[in-house]
C-alpha cells in the first residue's frame, strides 16, 4: 500500500530538483511578462526576507528576449503552483488565459516546451483512439522496419517528427529522418496487443469462406491451423535475428547476407503488396456490383466489373499522392469501424442461420479438385509480417513481445476459422468469393453492409499501396525530393499515376478469379516473405546447433516446395476453368 505514495513522492522530489535546474539557469532580475513581477514579488516576499531583490524586469528586455520568454513564463508558472498549494484560500492573483491554458504545467523534460507548443498549435490532441491509430499508420511508413517515410516531401508531425525536429541543426544539411526501429518505444502492452491485431486482420478474412469450399471444411481447418502455426514459428525465427543483429527486414537481410538479399526481400515486399492492392480492387468492384444489382438493377447493364475498376482508379489517383501516410487516419479509422462492423454481422448471421436451418447440403470434408487454392489463401490471409518489426520496436518493454504474438495468432486463427468454417457451413456449394453476396440481396441492412465494406476497402487500399510505391521510388529517385525540385515531384507524380494504373490493368485481368488470384498471391509473393527469408536469415546468422540449422534448412525447402507447387497448381486450376 505504500507504492503509491512513494511513487508520488519520488515524481514530486524530480519535478523540484528539475525546478531548481530551470531557475539556476534564469537570470532573477527578469521574468516572462510585466503581469507575472506580481507574482513573483509576491512569491519572494513570501518564501524568504531578501529585501534587497532587485525589482523584476521583463524578459524581452534581454537580447533576444522573446526566444527564451516561454522559459521564464514557465518558471512564473511553477512558483505560481507551489504559492497556490500553499494558500489557495487566499490566493487570488489574475491570470491571462492564453498563458495558462490547459491548467497545466509541461513536463520538465528535453524538448517538452517546444513539443507541448507543437501540438498546442497544430491541433495535434487528438483522442487516444485517434492518436493510436496514426501511429499504427505510422507503422506503415516503416513497413518491415524500412523507413519509407518522405522526410522533405511534406511536412513532418506526431512525436517522431517534433522530436527529429528538435535534435536537427539549426544549419547545414537536413539528415534523414530516423526509423522507428532506432527509436525507444513507448507503447504498452495492451496497446501493442490490439496494434497486433490490427495488423493480421485485413482484407483477407473475407475470401477465407471461399476457400474453405475449395478445400473441404476439415481439410481448410487443418490447413489454417498449421499455416498459423508455422508462420507463427518463421515470426519467432525473424525476431531472433533482430535480437542479434538489429535493424528492419531488409537491414537483416544486408547485414547476415549482403545487398542483394535486402533488394530480394524489399522486391518481394513489393510485390505482395502490390498483390494485395488488386486484390482489394477486384473485391471492391464485385461488391460494389452485388450492391448495384440488389438496389439498383436496371443499372447494371451499364456498371460492369471492369468499369467499376476504372471508377475506383479516379478515387484512388489522388489518393495516391498523399505523402504523410497520417492524412489517411481518419478515413481508416472510419474504414476500420465499417469491416468490424461488416464482419460482427457476417458471424451472427451464419449463427443463427445455423441454428435455424441447420448445417446446408453438399459440405464437403475434403476437395480433391481445388485443394491447392486452399494453401494459399490460408497464407495470403496471415499478411502481418511487413508490421511484426516496426510493431516491436513501439513497445516500452520489447522483450513482452512473444508472449503478445502467439496470443494474438491464438485468437486471429479462432477467428479465421470460425469465419471461413461457419459461412461454408451455413451456404455449402453456393458459397461465393465475396461472402456478403450469400447474403439476402433484399435486405437493406446486408445491402448497407455491402456499401460500407465497399467503401473500407476502397479508402484501405492506398494505406497498402504505399510501402511499395515508396520502396520503387527509392530505388527510382534515391534520396531525391519534390520540395524543391518540382521535376522530381511530378516526376513522382507520374509513377505513382502509372502505379495505380498498373494495379488497375491486372485486377480487370483476375476479376472473376478473385480466389484464384489472391491464391496465387499468397502462394508466390507471400511465401517467400513469411516462410523462405527468415529461416534462411536464421540458418546463416543465428543458428548454432546443427539440429537448429537441419530445422531452418527443412523450413526453407518446406517454403520452397509449398511456393512451386501451390503457384503452378493454382495456375493449373485457373487456366482450365477458364
């Protein structure tokens, strides 16, 4: 019962000796402004019987008064706080608002006055759901510990940037911002836990009933389960060779083998990416035609898939030039609420109907004609690790980060496969890729659920198309900027123009395959990244024991085989359904 007090104690005995530090670096014949002598005065005559004190003066008398002023007001300040303590019955000296706004003191800490000005004048309070969503965002502009972040592109905020800003010099060249991962964390447990969350519940959920038609209902669950688990494994071989080595994904990668594995690892980041960005496109169109054609179908005949994908690429073009990643919060906030929203209303819907009707016909156990599709679309789902390292580095105590890990992928495979197995149960063969279509087309909540899901998605993609586009840019521009050098922004311009674009003519070319496509995905682009990369990494750079190093070798052959063999089986399927 006495750690609260001694807490408190030791918190009030560092504020006072950060006090003293203040004052014995302010001249006491000045202080912040000519309302404040009072205060002081009054403060003097109080304390002690130093009737000499020469009478205060105002700080902007001083040379280059007005750049030290806010020291001097904060030392009024606290000597105004320890007076009100004491006699706050009879205390009753006139303050000006915009000095004391907030009814607080700032932390006596490096770079606490300027940061506290900072955020005061750039409205940066936002609420702690807000605040912790842009730094989730943030996360992205640290995709896979990279720091894909344009630091003179646009203008910096969050603490990162004032905190850059505070330790820049004043002349000479600007550096580079610093990742996140050479920063000291300060995110909690519980805040890394739903960050984790987060960052593995993604668009690949919604495919995952699909898949378990294409694989049968025991044979996807024991799929998913054991792609969780091996995956979680790669997670822990990854985090290792951080331990030792440091740095993000492709740092490890130049320092246990050398340039070209970080060019391999960044390409193959890149390309997942990009693969997830057409695959929410394709997604984005489908439902959108599903919405048109229960709510408006005379429409139809003019609103194709493949004109809906052009309708997105307008949305997306701008969206597409944004460079701060954080401008895109509240749009993923809002975003964020509409899938969970979406998906809470798909795992009732299947309950009850489960309940009602029973378990419908033709549920297969196992699909030896589609099997294939299965594997990866299990692996596609786990899409995370491109967030596992910056995620780490966030936290106050990284060494909790395991145990958060496998508990996370404890619950996002319950809730994988409860999606994916109470959907296929509930609709059997007619169970189709965009799960929201099964559901009653007449009904203005599911039609509204539809619109919502669109639009998450839609506003989502431009979050996953930005670490590769920053990733190409690097290697395209090097460390080049648009501020000021307006070739070199439109220059920009055009490639992320001809990105979207790109991603644009590949979705026309897989929609109406979306399993197969985001199969493909998962099987060629993800494997590698999830399976391949860290074993390897772990085999050459961290692993000791020969039975450790036979472990890591099998891994890699493992990942090896599943990415030959699922990628030309998944071709294979596609080819001759069409």
């Amino acid at each position: 019962m006495a750690e609260p007090s001694l807490s408190s104690s030791h918190q009030e005995s560092t504020q006072q000796r950060d006090e003293a530090i203040l004052s014995q670096h302010l001249d006491p014949q000045y202080t912040a402004a000519l309302h404040e002598e009072a205060i002081l005065t009054d403060s003097q005559n109080d304390e002690s019987s130093a009737a000499d004190t020469p009478e205060p003066q105002s700080s902007l008398l001083l040379q280059g008064g007005d750049m030290h002023r806010d020291l001097y007001r904060l030392d009024a300040k606290t000597k105004q706080a320890r007076l009100d303590k004491r006699a706050a019955t009879f205390s009753q000296i006139p303050r000006r608002q915009s000095d004391l706004a907030d009814n607080a003191v700032p932390t006596l800490e490096p770079g606490s006055f300027r940061r506290h000005f900072i955020r005061h004048q750039q409205g940066q309070d936002h609420p702690v759901l807000h605040r912790s969503f842009l730094e989730y965002l943030d996360m992205y502009g640290n995709f896979a510990g990279e720091d894909l972040e344009e630091s003179e592109d646009e203008t910096e905020t969050g603490d990162e940037a004032q905190e850059e800003g505070e330790r820049r010099p004043l002349l000479g060249t600007r550096r580079h911002k610093r990742t996140r991962s050479s920063m000291p964390g300060d995110a909690s447990n519980v805040k890394t836990f739903f960050t984790l969350l987060k960052a593995f519940i993604g668009t690949g959920i919604i495919f995952l009933p699909k898949a378990f038609r294409n694989g049968g209902i025991l044979f996807s669950s024991v799929t998913l389960v054991t792609v969780a688990a091996i995956s979680t494994l790669c997670f822990h071989l990854l985090l290792q060779c951080r331990r030792h080595y440091g740095g993000g994904y492709g740092d490890l990668g130049e320092r246990i083998s050398g340039s070209k594995l970080r060019a391999l690892i960044l390409a193959s980041v890149a390309i997942s990416q990009i693969g997830f960005v057409c695959a929410c496109i394709i997604f984005t169109a489908e439902n959108l035609r599903a919405f048109f054609l229960a709510v408006l179908p005379d429409t139809l005949k003019y609103l194709s898939t493949v004109r809906l994908i052009i309708l997105q690429l307008a949305v997306l073009i701008p969206l597409a030039m944004i460079r701060n990643i954080s401008k895109l919060g509240p749009i993923a906030l809002i975003a964020d609420a509409f899938i969970l929203f979406g998906l809470g209303y798909i795992y009732i819907y299947d309950i009850f109907s489960l309940a009602s009707r029973g378990m419908a016909p033709e549920v297969d156990l196992f699909n030896s004609s589609s099997f294939t599709l299965t594997i990866g679309s299990c692996i596609f789902t786990f899409e995370g690790i491109g967030l596992i390292l910056p995620i780490q580095s966030s936290m106050k105590r990284p060494q909790s980060f395991d145990g958060l890990l496998y508990t996370v992928m404890i619950i996002i495979t319950i809730l994988f496969t409860g999606v994916g197995a109470l959907s296929y149960a509930t609709f059997g063969a007619d169970t189709k890729t965009e799960i929201i279509s099964n559901l009653p087309q007449n009904s203005r909540l599911v039609n509204t659920v539809q619109i919502l899901y669109s639009l998450a998605i839609l506003v989502g993609t431009p979050i996953q198309l930005f670490p590769p586009v920053r990733i190409v840019e690097g290697k395209l521009f090097g460390p080049a900027s648009g501020k000021r050098d307006p070739g070199i922004k439109w220059k920009k311009n055009v490639f992320r123009t001809g990105v979207v674009l790109a991603c644009g003519v590949i979705a026309a070319l897989g929609a109406g395959d979306l399993d197969k496509f985001v199969s493909l995905i998962g099987s060629f682009a993800c494997v590698p990244l999830v399976y391949i990369y860290p074993a390897y990494l772990h085999w050459k750079g961290v692993a000791e024991s020969p039975w450790t190093k036979r472990g890591d070798i099998a891994m890699m052959v493992l990942g090896f085989g599943f990415m030959i063999y699922t990628s030309a089986a998944t071709i294979s399927v596609w080819v001759a359904d069409s």
